[in-house]
C-alpha cells in the first residue's frame, strides 16, 4: 500500500504518459509520506468498473486517479499530495486540470498485508522496522 | 459473505490457475470466517501489460481486496490474510512483496 488506480479515457494515454504519470505519483507519496517507493502501486485501466470507483468516467474528466493510502496522513499532506498529482497529470496527458479527478481514501493499515506481513501505521515504531525490511 | 477482487496484471502465473485459486481463496475464507464457499464471489481484473508499475517502474505486483465482515476483529483479520497469502504464495510461486492483500468492508 498505497494503491492507486487510475481510470484514464480509452486511447487517451500511451506507455510513455502512464509512466510519467506513475513516476509522479511514487515521487510526490514518497515525497510527502516518507514511505518506501517499492510499496507504491499504481494501476492503469480504460474501463470504469465499480471497483475503480464508478461505472464511468465522470463527465469532463479524462482521468479519475483514486488513491487508497494509510489513515494517519495530515489534511495538509493529502492537500499537497492531490496538487502535485494533479500537476503531474496534467503535464504528462497535455490536458486541463478540470479534466483530472483525484480522491484519496485513506484505510486503517492493520488491514492490509504486504509481504506476507501486516501494516504498521503511519510514525509508529513498528513502521521504522518495515520500512528497513528488505523488499526487493 | 465474502468477496475477493483480484487485480492481477497480464501474464502473471495466477491467469492461467484462476479456477484453482478461486476454489483456494473460498476455502481460506470458509475455514477463517466462516463464509459459504457458496456464496463467496471472486472477481478477477486483469491489468494489461504496460498498465501496472510499482516504485515508479513496471512491476508484477498483485492486489488481492477482501470484503469481508466490517467487525472482524484484528487477530482473526490478521490470520485470515496470512492464510490468503500462504496460499496465494504457494500455488503462484509469486513473490510475497509482489502481492498486496487488503480487507475492508466495502469495495472502492
């Protein structure tokens, strides 16, 4: 964790935006939560289903990335983080920045596993251990 | 009732063992919840290559959502998921650091 899934319009990006777009979303949550990049997941798909949110795109929007992090960010921290992704986006699909939406959720993170072990939450010192696991 | 959401990307080893996991995953939640494997759906979303990435670079990496009852308590959640992925671990061969488990509630 996190998870971003990203539902982008068909045939609006090709291999090299959604690389730039992925690059940007590791560096801005690294950047602002201090979490290894190695746990930053981002998914790509052209088919709006109820997993990813909603059963279509909303309408304007040409990319809806939502964002499924840990409880324990700041307001602050997932303001600058909706910002600077938003930034991104735009700049990697040459698009208006009313056309990008954006939502992070935020979920308790001794329900997740990864790495065959649970979560830590965000600052505790379980969270220091983890993060010097090796994940290669 | 449970319900898996199984994100793998295209040619990752679960593809092709889908009804073989899917029998496992019921199972894992019949004998940890309590759950009618009759009832447990599992969902499967395949990502296509060049539309996943982990750490900024395309990756392998899985992601196993697990609706399950909102009062699990933690112990049970805990062994539940661990179970989840020693099966997963086994019958794919995946690596543990490739596959994120997450349980909740309610979907997305």
């Amino acid at each position: 964790m996190p998870i971003y899934l990203s539902t982008v319009e068909e045939g609006r990006s090709n291999e090299a935006q959604r690389t730039m777009i992925a690059e940007c979303i590791t560096e801005v949550h690294v950047d602002v939560t201090g979490a290894p990049a190695q746990f930053v997941n981002t998914f790509f798909q052209e088919r709006a289903d109820e997993e990813g949110g909603f059963r279509e795109l909303p309408k304007g929007k040409v990319i809806f990335v939502n964002g499924n992090i840990r409880f324990g960010r700041s307001a602050e921290a997932k303001a600058e983080m909706v910002e600077r992704i938003t930034q991104g986006v735009v700049a990697a699909l040459d698009c208006q920045r009313e056309e990008v939406g954006i939502t992070l959720n935020s979920g308790p993170a001794s329900h997740g596993m990864e790495g065959g072990q649970i979560l830590p939450d965000p600052g505790s010192p379980e969270e220091k251990a983890w993060k010097e696991m090796e994940h290669a | 009732m449970a319900k898996y959401i199984a994100t793998i990307q295209e040619g990752h080893p679960a593809q092709s063992i889908r009804d073989e996991l899917a029998s496992g995953l019921k199972a894992v939640a019949e004998g940890a919840l309590g759950d009618d494997p009759a009832t447990t759906d599992v969902v499967w979303k395949i990502i296509p290559k060049g539309f996943g990435w982990t750490a900024g670079r395309p990756s392998n990496s899985s992601v196993l959502l697990c609706v399950v009852s909102e009062d699990l308590q933690f112990k049970a959640r805990a062994n539940f998921m661990s179970k989840v992925n020693d099966l997963w671990v086994s019958k794919t061969g995946a690596d543990p650091n490739e596959l994120l488990i997450y349980t909740q509630g309610t979907t997305l």
